[in-house]
C-alpha cells in the first residue's frame, strides 16, 4: 500500500496470469534473448581480453617496455645514459643492445633474421627469453665465443639444432680490389627458445654484445638502451619523461609504438564485436516493444476503468514502463550471472567438447594456445549491463505512450 501506484499496478500486471498465453510467452522469449545477449557480450569480452593480455605478455616478454636510441642508428653515450635512466621511477633495469639485420645460412637453407646483441645478464632483467630457452642458457652467449641462439621456427627453417654450425652474412661488407664482399662469420648455435609469438620465433637470433658490436664495426657504440618498468601501462608516461630530460636529443619509443597496429586492430575488433553482439539485446528490445503493444491492445478496457477511477495518462505510461523495466531488468541481471559463471568456466567447456566429440577446437601448432583465456574486466561487465537495460527502458516508452493515449470511451463502447 505503500508503494507508487504505477508501480503497484505494474507489479500486478507482471505477476499475473494472463488471458492471451501468447503474450506471456513473447515475454518469456523476451526475457531469455536478453539473458543470451549479455551472456554472449560479457563472455567474449572476456576472452578476448584473455587473448589480448596473453599476446601482451608473450611480445612484452620479448621486447623492452621502453627504448632509447640514436636517429644515426649508433648510440655512443650509452652509459651515462643508463647512470640517467636507473634513477627514475618505475624502471626496474636497463641493458645496451645492438641490432641489425642478417642473412643465416645452413647448406642450402638461408633466412633472413634480426640479430640481436646482448649481455646475458642484464637481459634477464628486461626480458624473458631466458625462461623461454628449449635448450641452452643465455650464459653461453660469452664475448667471442660466436655462438647464437635461434627462435624454435629459424631453427627449423635452416634445419639446425644444438651444436650445429651456421653461417651469418651482412650487408656492411669488406671493400677490396675485387669490390665489396659481404662479411661472413661461422656461428655456433648455443640453445633454441620458444617465445610463442611467430614473429620472433621466425626471424629472432641472439649474440653476445660484444660479437654484435664487433661484426658491424660499432666499436663501443650500441643500438640503444631497453628498460624494463615494474608497470608496463606506465611506458608512455615514463617515455615523455625520457624526451623531455634528453630534449629529442635522442629517440624514445615504448612497446605501444613498436606495435601500434596490433594493439589499434585488437581494440577495433573488440569494439566491433560489441556492436555486433549488441544486435541481440536489439532484437530483444524490440520483441518487448512487440510484448508491450499487444499487452495495452489485451488491456484496454482495463486502461479505461483506471483511466476512470482518476488515474493520469502519466501514471499508466508509468504502469506499461514498469512492466516492460522488469522484463528488461530479470533478463539483464540472469544474463550478468550465466555470463560470469561461463567466462570464468569457459576452458572447461572446451575440455568437455574434446573429450566428447574428440576434437582439438584450438591446435596449439596452429594458435600457439590450447585453451582460450579470459579476463573479467568491471569496465566491461558494466558497459554491458547498462547499455542493455538503458535499451530495453527505451523500448518500453512507445507501447507505454501509446497507453496512454487510450480514450476511455472509446475503449468501452463495446463492453
């Protein structure tokens, strides 16, 4: 009694059986296309998210959250700059590198490759290629030994393991009477590793510095600094502070630069699938348009008498939102609970479709994964929740006016 009448009247008006079955089961329907939207929404979000955090940590293992290099391509003060970066907030260790581009060779196998130059221990502070070793140890990597480890698919291309000999040929050749010669160096290769993302399992080589520095004639001179950050999404911050310190004496880049396309293409696709996704919540607005049209049509006489007890056509648009509010609130709020029970169980699902049907779903040789990751983020679970009930509240005002536009009279002539 205490309640709202529009309010009272529309809790009634849902609870109640109703003489069309039709209508109740349009509203059934309505309610479960809801609950499968937000399920689906929240759900691949979700694994998208996985993914997206996955591929992160698998290219941040790789490469330096920030960089600092010289436009020339050789950086010679490196060392006060690394005395500059260490006491800076945030960056937990920096290394020198060299990197340049090679042609490896085994027989008649050859690949391109990207050597890179590195000093084994200050490397396990701004990578993880240690962790991701298959065989070897950075450590073999000593000042002119000439040994180098391969990515798990160069390895492959040139058809080489452990042991085995190749031959690194580079551009900056020795000039002679006879012309320019390319320089070439017998490499032992040391161990392999597997990162998991293609793009350095191809095409990645790994050499001491000093052997890096010595075969492209740098002298003391280096590609650049990498630093690691305790926080990778405080790279740009800590970036800006970098090119303000060194005033663009020399390049600063971070790992959201070095691999803005990826990033820009997986927040498009994320936001693509959301619109598309959205289309379900769409149709299941609409069929609660649909709900509540045929329910003021089912009601009309029963408009009319409130109408003529004194209720104000804004009290019975305030019935019909009611109604339609709750339907799109039951829905909304059963999808959130399936979507979060099915995000966090979504590795179990695929387990069970292998063992049933025997079929790998996602080939690890293929995806690099076996299972699909997920991360529950707040931000996208409430984007979800209150776009969807936002649309089916806006669903119920057309029906709920067009209630309200009913003429007592008219509804009763024929009663």
């Amino acid at each position: 009694m205490f309640k709202p009448l529009p309010l009272f009247v529309g809790l009634r008006y849902f609870r109640a059986k109703r003489r069309n079955q039709f209508i109740s089961f349009i509203s059934f329907m309505s309610m479960v296309a809801i609950a499968i939207g937000v399920m689906a929404l929240i759900t691949v979000l979700s694994v998208m998210n996985g993914f997206q955090n996955e591929l992160r940590s698998r290219i941040l293992g790789m490469v330096s959250d920030v960089t600092v290099s010289s436009y020339s391509g050789q950086l010679e003060h490196w060392k006060s700059i690394m005395q500059q970066v260490q006491g800076l907030p945030h960056v937990t260790g920096s290394e020198p590198y060299v990197e340049d581009q090679a042609m490896l060779a085994n027989g008649a196998n050859m690949s391109g490759a990207v050597v890179r130059g590195i000093i084994p221990g200050d490397d396990l502070r701004v990578s993880d290629v240690g962790k991701k070793l298959i065989s070897g140890s950075l450590s073999d990597l000593k000042p002119g030994s000439y040994n180098i480890i391969l990515g798990k698919d160069l390895a492959y291309s040139l058809g080489v393991g452990p042991g085995d000999k190749v031959i690194m040929l580079i551009s900056k050749g020795n000039v002679t009477p006879a012309g320019i010669i390319p320089r070439l160096r017998r490499f032992t290769v040391a161990g392999i590793f597997y990162a998991g993302v293609y793009q350095y399992d191809s095409a990645l080589a790994l050499i001491s510095l000093k052997d890096a520095q010595t075969l492209y004639s740098m002298g003391d001179s280096v590609t650049g600094v990498r630093l690691k950050l305790n926080n990778n999404f405080l790279a740009q911050s800590v970036a800006r502070q970098l090119v303000n310190r060194f005033k663009g004496q020399y390049y600063v880049s971070d790992w959201t630069q070095q691999n803005a396309n990826l990033w820009t293409a997986i927040a498009i696709e994320k936001n693509v699938m959301f619109v598309i996704l959205s289309l379900i919540d769409l149709v299941a607005a609409i069929s609660i348009i649909i709900v509540l049209v045929m329910a003021v049509t089912d009601k009309q006489s029963d408009i009319a008498i409130l109408r003529t007890l004194g209720m104000t056509p804004r009290n019975i648009m305030g019935v019909f939102i009611v109604q339609g509010t709750l339907i799109g609130f039951l829905g909304t709020m059963l999808g959130l609970v399936l979507g979060i029970i099915l995000a966090n169980n979504v590795n179990n699902l695929l387990d069970f479709a292998r063992h049933v049907f025997h079929v790998q779903i996602f080939p690890a040789n293929v995806y690099y994964i076996s299972n699909l990751p997920s991360d529950i983020y707040l931000s996208d679970v409430l984007k979800v929740t209150i776009s969807t009930f936002v649309l089916t509240i806006l669903a119920t005002l057309y029906p709920a006016w067009r209630a309200s536009r009913t003429q007592p009279a008219e509804a009763l002539r024929y009663e």
